[in-house]
C-alpha cells in the first residue's frame, strides 16, 4: 500500500523553515531581527527568504538587483505600484483622511459604483479593512439572519485569522480538529466526484445539512471561495455551484460567496466568479485586490439581513469607508475598466493556458490544468498521476522558478498545486518569460 502523502497547512507551503542559509551576512542580520520581533508568527517565503525593495507593473526587485516575475500576489492585482492609484490615494491623505461618520461625495460614488457592479438583490455594502474581518461580519449576519448557528465550508478552506472565521478555515489548522458547528466537505473536484461535480458536491452538502442538524446547531451558511483557491483552484464546469446553494437555501441557510481572491476580474469572463456558477448569494465577502495594496475589504448583503443584525449590535470600522479608502477604490475601479483589464484577463489567461498544456504534453507529471481567467491551479505528481499528488515536487519547483526569477505558490490539501495569479496587467511577453521559467524548472527537479 502506498503511503499518502501529508496534509499541509497553508501557513507552511512554501515557508522558510527557520533554517539560516549563511549565505548573506547583511540578509541574516534582517532574518534575525524579523525573527526576534515577530517570533513564532512570523511567516516568510522561501527556503531562503527575498529582501524586497521596490516593484512596478508584474515585476519586483529585491534588494541584491534580481527582478522577479510576481505569479503569486494577487493584491495589487492592476499592477504594482499603479501610478494612477498611488495618485489618487496621495492626494486624497493630502487633503481629507477621517472616518466614515462624515458625509464625503468620494465615498458614496465609490460605493455606487461597486454596488452597480453587483446583482441588484445585493442592496447595502459595508466595508472593512481586511477579508477576514469581511467574512467574520458575514457569518455573524448569516447566524443572525437564520437564528442557525452551523457553517459548511470546503476541507481545504481559508477564510481568515480572527477567531471566528479561522474556526471555518481547515487550512489554517496545525493541530486539532474543526468545532462541532463547523462541517468540511471536499472540494468540487473529480477525484472527490467524479465526472458529476455538480450532483456530488450538492449532494456533500445535504449530508453536511443533516449532520448539522442531528448536532443541533441547524445550517446557518455554506461559504465557499468562488474559485475554491486554498482547495487547488476548481472553477468548472460552470453553473456547479447551482445545485449546492438551492440546497441550503432550502435548509433555511444563507450562501456566502467568499470572493476576496477570485473577485475584481480575475476570472476574465465576469467581475466576480459567483456570476460564472448563475447562483444567488446572499452576502458576498471581497478584500486583497480591492485597494490595490491598501487594506481594504467588505461585504455586500441583503439589506434586511443587514438590518436584522443591526438591531442587536450594528457595526462602526474607523478605518473602513474613509474618503482615502474610497478614493484608492475607486482608483482600482477606474483602472480595471479603462485599461480593459477583464479582457486581458481573458486574452493572457487563454494564451497562458495553452502555453501551460504544451508543457503538460512534454511533462507528464504536469497532471492536470484548471482554473479561469487569470487564476489557474497546476497539479504536480511524479507518475502523471492525478490521484499521486506530490507537494514535495512542487516545493522543489517553486524554489526552482525563484532561481528562474519567478514567484509562484502553492495550494491544495497536499500543497500539490502551483497557484498562478498574476497582475491582471500581464503581457504575453512576461506569459513567454512564465513558460520558459517552468520548463527550466521542471527539467531542473527532474
């Protein structure tokens, strides 16, 4: 019997592991001191960690001169640095920076205009300052809305690192076992459903509203990444996702779209990848690329959910919803749309794709290719074999694209999957440098 491969947290794919490399005085010294003061929550790429010192449009230097290809940061996804949202955030902390109780015209055209890009049911938006206080708001208004208590998510989620939202991401966890209101089910994939994803996942999802309530808690909300981008990214066949949220809608629950990394035109083919599935959320989260590197996130939900949760405790965030916010928002807003993002999103996506499985035909351990737009997931095993995952072979590659001037991650219950999500700028000429990284790469760990 072959011996499965180990479970990863997500914290540990592709993290330095404490190990000095002795290879740069000067770098150590700036290890040792992060290490110092953050201690044992300090989290680092790499097996031997990257000073950065600037970045512009897909690239980033470090601090030696390298220039990397970022395939991984999907937060300043118009592009680092984005002249035009560098401007308007200056010049907005110039002027005006002060909460949200204030009346400011910036604001409410901000959120407008990111209302109007939703379903018209999606009435209210509040805004946070990061995903995982987005989606902690979403589950306390989903718990309240329903009088349930029980959460359905993915095995592989993460949704954030308060207290309640990391009880919901499998993930994260190191040790011990999900809380008794939370029930995981496995991904949307065909190794867990075979060729009937739609049928098998709704099914995965009754099974999980009964157990929730035989325990009691009754089902108060499935919440899943649009994507499914911790679980290895798992984007099709479209309209999958139709028959598991008509389920919970019929359990008395409510649909959370988790969209803080598929969200702002990722996917190419629809600003937010719930559009892709043609289901209806009841709250949808959004955060990372939201501000372009400013911390921003928040929630668009029914407003007599929002209202129900109102008249208990309501919600106030200082930072959240200021006029800098709004103006970097709308900043971001005014990029996707005038530089035609979504469309290159499209355009670049397809090309990487077919770049991607031209390699696949030369490597068999590429073993599969999934994803939309311009976030994609490749599995990695040693046989070919889809059902052989290998974490440690991609480990091997991601380090070797970093020799190859690439930055990369990785995701998936056994850290076998690359995750590519690069700027949504990207060009065919950096989707070429990609390619030919890999194949070196892949030769390289061979």
């Amino acid at each position: 019997m072959s011996k499965m491969p180990t479970v990863r947290p997500i914290l540990d794919m592709n993290a330095y592991d404490g190990q000095m490399s002795g290879k740069n005085d000067q770098g150590n010294d700036l290890l040792a001191r992060r290490t110092r003061n953050v201690g044992a929550a300090s989290v680092l790429f790499y097996r031997d960690p990257i000073e950065m010192v600037s970045a512009s449009g897909c690239w980033m230097t470090a601090a030696d001169g390298t220039n990397y290809l970022d395939f991984y940061n999907n937060v300043p996804s118009v592009g680092h640095c984005h002249p035009k949202v560098v401007s308007a955030m200056a010049d907005q902390a110039a002027r005006l920076n002060i909460n949200s109780r204030y009346l400011h015209q910036t604001t409410e055209t901000y959120l407008d205009r990111l209302k109007a890009t939703f379903p018209d049911h999606l009435d209210n938006i509040v805004l946070t300052c990061s995903g995982s206080e987005a989606n902690d708001l979403a589950l306390r208004i989903a718990q309240r809305g329903t009088g349930a208590r029980g959460i359905i998510v993915t095995e592989c989620a993460y949704h954030g690192n308060t207290a309640t939202v990391t009880d919901i991401s499998p993930s994260a966890l190191k040790r011990g076992e999900l809380p008794d209101h939370v029930v995981s089910i496995p991904a949307p994939s065909k190794l867990a459903y075979g060729d009937n994803i739609a049928a098998g996942f709704a099914d995965a999802v009754n099974k999980a509203v009964t157990l929730l309530s035989d325990r009691g808690h009754g089902v108060a909300a499935l919440i899943v990444d649009s994507i499914f981008s911790s679980d290895g990214v798992f984007s099709n066949p479209r309209g999958f996702l139709r028959l598991a949220v008509a389920v919970v809608h019929r359990a008395g629950g409510v649909f959370i779209a988790d969209e803080v990394q598929p969200g702002f035109g990722r996917t190419g083919d629809a600003f937010w990848a719930f559009l892709r599935h043609d289901v209806i959320p009841d709250i949808v989260s959004m955060g990372k690329p939201m501000g372009n590197g400013f911390p921003m996130a928040g929630i668009v939900v029914r407003a007599d959910l929002l209202a129900a949760f109102c008249e208990d405790v309501g919600y106030f965030n200082t930072f959240a919803a200021s006029p800098l916010a709004a103006a970097t928002g709308l900043a971001v807003l005014d990029v996707i749309r005038d530089e035609n993002l979504l469309a290159n999103a499209m355009v670049c996506g397809k090309y990487l794709r077919e770049g991607l499985q031209h390699l696949a035909d030369r490597d068999g351990r590429v073993s599969d290719i999934r994803g939309a737009g311009l976030f994609l997931g490749v599995d990695l095993s040693p046989s070919g074999e889809p059902d052989k995952p290998s974490g440690q072979l991609v480990g091997d590659v991601i380090n070797a694209m970093r020799r190859q001037r690439v930055l990369i991650g990785a995701a998936g219950k056994y850290g076998q999957t690359l995750k590519i999500r690069p700027p949504l700028c990207l060009k065919r000429s950096e989707v070429d440098f990609f390619i030919e990284a890999f194949g070196k790469s892949l030769r390289e760990c061979g």
